[in-house]
C-alpha cells in the first residue's frame, strides 16, 4: 500500500497512488510527523479554502502563546517579516486592502494587454532554444519567460533581474514542510537581500515614477490607501514569487507528462485549439501547489473529528485534483476532459490573482514550442527536485531535429 511520506523519494516520483489510499481511509486525517490534519478529498479541501473559521494566519486574532504555538526563531525574523505582510499570508482587513490595490495591475484589460508582449518573449526563447538544437527547458524557456513578465510588471530594471530566480528559490524553500535550518538560513539571507533592493528601487521610483506597479503602488499610498513600506516590500517579493513559481513548475511538469503520455501530445500537435484545456488538464494532472496550510481559528467538525482552535490543516490540492468523485479517470491525462473544476489556483479570498496571467503565458510557451519545435522530444529523464509542497523538476533536458 503506498505510504504518504513527504520526504520519501519514491513518495515525491508519484504521489498519487498514496493519495487515494488517503482518500480511501476517510476525509480527514492526523499526520504526526509535521502536526497537521491531512485533508484529501476535493469537496473538502473547495469547501475549507473558503471557510472563513480558518485563515492564512492566526496574528490578527490571537498571540503566538493564544493560540497555543511557539513564536518562530529569533534568527528567521527576516523571512517571516517579508512573508508575513505579504497579501497571501494576511487576513481581512489588511487582506481586502492590499488585495484591492495589486488587483488593477492584473484586471482583464491589463492582462489582455501584455498577451503580445508575451507571445513575442515564448517565440524569442523558443527560437533560442530550436537554434541550439535542443537544451534545457527549464532554463531555456519556462523559467525566463514568467520571470521577465513580472519583473517587467513591477518596474525592475532588466540588469537587475539575474539574483530574482534564485532569491525566490531559496524564499520559497521555507514553504516545505519541516524545512532544516540550512534552508531556512538561505531563506532569510534572500528576504533581507531581496528586502534591501527592493527598498532602494521603491526610493528610486519615489523620485523618478514610471509605467509600472511599484510607481502605482506609490501613487495610491500617496493619494491616501495605506500601505507601508514594508508592505509593500513584501506584496512585490509575493507577486515575483507566486507570480512565476507555478508557471515554471507548470510548463516543465506539463511537458513531462505529455512526453510520457505520447498519444496526447501527438493529438495538441495534431490540433492547437486544444491548448486551452490542455493547459487546465496538465495543471490538474501533475500539480505544481501540491499543499496548501490553513490554520483552525474556530473548532470545525469534518466527518464526525472536531478539529480544534491552534490546529493546522494541510489541504492536499494534487489529492483533490485526483479525486475519482470529481474526475472521471482522474489518472489518465486527457486534453480535452471537459469538466475540469480542478483547484491548482486555490477558491476563496486567497484564489490566485495572477491565474489569468499564469494562462496567458503557458499559452504562449505551448504556442511557441508547438509551432517552432512541432519535433521536440525529450532528451534524458529528469530529475525531480526533492520539495513535496512545491512539485517540480531540476531540469528538462530535451532535443529539437
């Protein structure tokens, strides 16, 4: 019987055979090793995402000793300042505030805009990449593509852009579960890096605004939204983040699973129209969010457990979009499965707001590769990176005749 373990290679090659046996021992489970409540079924976990008796945080309502937990490491200080004001580990109001500011940068008008900046970035690397003869997708393609787009977004100046990867990277480790302290070192020596940047060029745009999120952000302070600095340090650190974190996961995991499904490739090939749902269906099929944390603010009751106040739920969101109650034959890969409701980009208050960009640039990624390089194959088996929450490859190494 597969066997949840989150830190079990043969575990993060395929976790979905130990996620149905999850779903199959009931809708709620207790996992010692990192103190959670396991959550593995999809009406569960579509519900909890938008139950407000749970929140991304607990600080708005209840002390650390309140609520019964030990305040983090004197030394992490950096990271969980930089993480902690960010909109995405905030509650109302300050949630809805921030919210309501970062959302007219990423409005459907707005994003519509960028769609030939960005199918001219895919086709650029893409051309790249066809010249070589082949390389690695990862870096070739799927991760500069996201990253310029965002950086484009928030105003960073193009010469500036090389530490965002690997500052985001090494931020991004602490969202593991149980991270050891050399991750969590790495991830507080990028949030005061990344920190300290980013508050020189807030001061450089004070003086000298521009066409970008950053002046906007400024300005709106400016007219009277409140938002501090250190917020808005931390919603741009937040937008580069989440803004091309899945996107990358998404494109590499996606192209893996088409290599290995050959008759579903040949199909997109054969027909491009089915890029649209080919791109719902690969977030579902290999998710790149894995898990998402919630903290019990309220006692709530799943199937007869109460779960209590200072309690943390781990809601398995590559369960759930593998659950046979939602998905007809959730472990086939099908392109054009028509009922897709899968939650790789989270519901509630928290759904992603970069979801719309995040489709328009897998689009165009796919559009360029299929177009350019109709011959693409994979060159050698990847290497699968060895997080759980965040799903991803170290490389995609592939060839174009």
């Amino acid at each position: 019987m597969a066997a949840f373990d989150p830190w079990d290679p043969a575990f993060l090659a395929d976790p979905y055979p130990a996620y149905a046996d999850l779903r199959a021992k009931g809708r709620v489970q207790y996992y010692e090793p990192t103190n959670q409540w396991l959550v593995p079924q999809h009406a569960d976990v579509s519900a909890l995402l938008r139950d407000r008796r749970l929140g991304r945080t607990y600080q708005h309502r209840f002390s650390h000793e309140d609520f019964g937990r030990t305040p983090p490491p004197a030394e992490h200080e950096p990271f969980h300042t930089l993480n902690d004001h960010g909109m995405l580990d905030l509650e109302p109001p300050d949630h809805t505030r921030i919210r309501r500011l970062v959302s007219k940068a990423f409005t459907p008008r707005t994003v519509e805009r960028l769609k030939p900046y960005v199918a001219r970035l895919a086709g650029e690397l893409v051309d790249g990449l066809v010249r070589k003869g082949g390389g690695d997708l990862l870096t070739d393609v799927a991760e500069p593509l996201p990253v310029a787009v965002i950086a484009e977004m928030l105003g960073i100046p193009e010469a500036d852009r090389g530490p965002l990867r690997p500052w985001s990277a090494d931020i991004c480790g602490m969202y593991e579960l149980n991270p050891p302290e050399d991750v969590a070192a790495k991830a507080v020596r990028a949030s005061v890096e990344f920190s300290e940047y980013l508050r020189g060029l807030i001061a450089v745009r004070r003086d000298e605004p521009g066409d970008d999120l950053i002046s906007g952000l400024i300005a709106a302070h400016d007219e009277g939204d409140r938002l501090t600095e250190q917020e808005m340090i931390s919603t741009c650190v937040l937008l580069l983040n989440a803004g091309h974190e899945a996107t990358v996961n998404a494109t590499v995991n996606g192209w893996y699973a088409l290599f290995r499904n050959p008759d579903q490739l040949a199909a997109l090939r054969a027909d491009h129209s089915l890029i649209p749902s080919a791109i719902e269906e690969l977030m579902r099929y290999d998710t790149p969010l894995q898990l998402f944390e919630r903290w019990v603010l309220d006692d709530i009751e799943i199937d007869g457990t109460t779960i209590p106040r200072g309690a943390e739920i781990a809601m398995l969101f590559g369960s759930a979009n593998h659950d046979p109650a939602v998905f007809q034959d959730p472990e086939r890969l099908d392109l054009t499965r028509p009922d897709n409701p899968h939650i790789s980009f989270s519901a509630g208050i928290h759904y992603c707001i970069g979801a719309p960009l995040a489709r328009i640039e897998l689009a165009a990624s796919m559009t360029a590769l299929l177009e350019k390089a109709p011959t693409l194959t994979l060159a050698a088996e990847p290497e699968r990176k060895p997080n759980f929450v965040i799903r991803g490859l170290e490389g995609l190494r592939v060839e174009v005749e």
